[in-house]
C-alpha cells in the first residue's frame, strides 16, 4: 500500500512509518521540511497529492511546547496546524478522482473536556458514545479539528478518526551522556520524566485522583494497522489502554519502577503557574476514556496494564 502521513516525522507518525516500510508499505510525509518521501502542505492546498490507499493525519503544533510562552499567537498556531491541516488534506481527498480507501484523522482524549469531581465521587465513564464533560480550551480545540474532519466525503471514503490519551514510549539508552536527560531516541512523556523522577522530584499532580488515560506507543501502532486493515472499522475509536490509573497509581508505579521513593506532591496553583491555566486542566483533571468501541472492533491490546508496560518501556532504572 502507499499511505501518506501528515505530520509523519513526530512520536506517532515515526513509529507508523517504521511498522508501515517493514511491512512492504511505501509511506510519504507531508511535512513543513523538505527531504525524500516528502510532499509539503503547499502541495495539499494546491490538490498535489499522491494516488494513495490510506492517508493518516497526525500534524499538529504541541501543546505541552514548554519552550513556547503560554499566549494567544500560542493557542491559534495549537488550533491552526490542526485544524489548518486536516482541513487541507480533506479538501484535496475529497477533489480526487480516485481518492484513497481510508482517511484516519486524531485527536486526543482532551475531546472529552475536565470537570471537578467531588473527593467521594467516581469520574463518570466515558466512551466513544459520550459527549464531552465540559468544554475546557483543549476540548473546544478537539471539537474544531473533529469538525475539519467530518467534512471528508464518507460515501467514497472510509473516515476511521482515532482519540489518542497519553502515549508512552520507550526509554532506551544509546550513549552515556544521553543517559542523563532525554534519553536515546525515546520519545513522549516518559524520557522527559525520568530523570526528575531518578532525582527524587516525581510528583503527584495535585490531588493525584484524576484518571490518567494512557497507551504504550506499540499499541498505538497496532491499533492503526488493525483498523487500516479491518474493511469494516469506521467512525471514533478511543486509543487508551483498558487498565487506566490515576496519576497517584501512574506516579507510584513509575517510581517503583525506577526505585525511587515520591515525596512530594505539586499543588495545582504551581502546575498552573508553571504550564499556564488554560492547559493546566491536561494534568490536573482527568478523563476516565474507556477504549470501548476499540475492543469490540477486535483490537487486542498488547499492553493492557500499566505496570507491564512499564516494565517494557523502563529498561534502565538505578
Ligand atoms: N503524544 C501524545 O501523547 C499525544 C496524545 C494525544 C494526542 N496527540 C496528538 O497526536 C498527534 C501526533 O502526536 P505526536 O506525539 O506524534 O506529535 P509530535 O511528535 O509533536 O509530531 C507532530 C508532527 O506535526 C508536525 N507539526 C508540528 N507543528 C506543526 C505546525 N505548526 N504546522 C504543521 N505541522 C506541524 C511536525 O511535522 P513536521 O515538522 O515534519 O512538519 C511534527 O512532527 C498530534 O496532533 C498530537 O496533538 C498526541
């Protein structure tokens, strides 16, 4: 097959393309940086894209750029180089005279918005049958890109769109100077936390209630190639791994498995001062996303548990 990833150089979009070549797939990007297998977002607004089968669109400004200042240039490029994309790329597939199989568009679980839950109550449920809890900046974003999304011509195009939670990727060693920071070529949170973990600075994020809806990143490709090949796998699948976990059980886990101890906890209003308030709601309230429609399309999750991907993912502990 060919299949063509906007946005094909970050996390996801390397690892796809990686599983995709080795299985005999060809895979173009469509990136904002010249090179090989390359076409550029000017190519999709002008209607230049390649005959292919499936096309992926994982472009997308990242919202947690710490190098980034927190303001309103910040927000619009976050919403422009997601919705600005997807709405591209729909506009030239739906123009083709003989457009791809499938489009897969993303978003995250940020769909489903935050609300404050009671200390004795549960967070509500919510599948890819749920409509979100409130709408909280990320969550109108997602709304805007969904809508970008929707617009694809389903009567000749099968449109399967994909909620992402937090994705956790490898932490791998490749030198030693590496060891001590971002290591090797792992990617995501978990290479970006290790090392204040190792120092003992682990924290709970606030009240540490709020579930943490994660996936290891080989889920994530599995679940792409699954529902490429899967002819009947349309409309939202909810990429989270079955076991979700608060981020008190995420944080004590990871630090056992880096045997170290936690001893603090960051109060909100630092988490806020620190990420800005607008985006704070990403690690201080949660979303309790189940991955219902995704289990009963057939997925089977490799890493349905936390601790056992952990325990893959977290090779190097002190
Ligand atoms: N990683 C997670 O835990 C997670 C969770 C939920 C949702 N998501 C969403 O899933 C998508 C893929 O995630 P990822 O972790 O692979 O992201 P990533 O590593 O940040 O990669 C996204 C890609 O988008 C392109 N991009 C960045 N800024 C852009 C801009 N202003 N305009 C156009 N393209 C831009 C870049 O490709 P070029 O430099 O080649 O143009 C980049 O490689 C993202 O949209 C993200 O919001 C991710």
């Amino acid at each position: 097959m060919h299949i063509l990833i906007g946005g094909g150089s970050g996390f996801v979009g390397s690892a796809l393309t990686a599983r995709f070549r080795a299985r005999g797939d060809k895979v173009t990007w469509v990136s904002r940086a010249p090179g090989p297998d390359r076409i550029s977002w000017l190519d999709v607004a002008a209607g230049r894209v390649p005959e292919c089968d499936v096309v992926i669109n994982l472009a997308g400004e990242h919202i947690l750029n710490l190098r980034r200042r927190w303001n309103d240039e910040y927000r619009r490029d976050l919403v422009r180089s997601r919705v600005g994309t997807t709405s591209s790329l729909v506009n030239a597939l739906n123009a083709m005279a003989k457009p791809p199989a499938v489009f897969i568009s993303t978003a995250g679980k940020c769909f489903y918005g935050t609300a404050e839950v009671a200390a004795d109550s549960r967070y509500p449920e919510l599948d890819e049958y749920s409509r979100p809890m409130a709408m909280d900046f990320p969550a109108s974003m997602v709304a805007l890109w969904e809508d970008a999304a929707n617009a694809i011509d389903t009567a000749r195009i099968r449109h399967v769109h994909v909620r992402l939670g937090i994705i956790l990727g490898a932490v791998e060693r490749v030198s030693l100077l590496a060891k001590l920071w971002r290591i090797g070529r792992g990617r995501g949170i978990l290479p970006l936390i290790r090392l204040p973990f190792c120092l003992g600075l682990g924290a709970v994020m606030g009240h540490g209630r709020q579930p943490m809806p994660w996936i290891h990143i080989d889920d994530v490709v599995g679940l792409f190639e699954h529902l490429v090949d899967a002819r009947a796998s349309r409309g939202r699948y909810n990429a989270v791994a079955p076991g979700i976990v608060s981020n008190r059980e995420f944080t004590e886990l990871l630090a056992s498995r880096l045997h170290r101890p936690i001893t603090w906890a960051a109060p909100a209003s630092l988490v806020r001062a620190v990420v800005g308030e607008d985006r704070a709601s990403i690690l201080l309230d949660g979303q309790n996303v189940k991955p219902r429609r995704t289990l009963e399309s057939g997925y089977f999750f490799r890493y349905p548990e936390l601790q056992g991907a952990l325990q893959d993912l977290v090779q190097i502990t002190i």
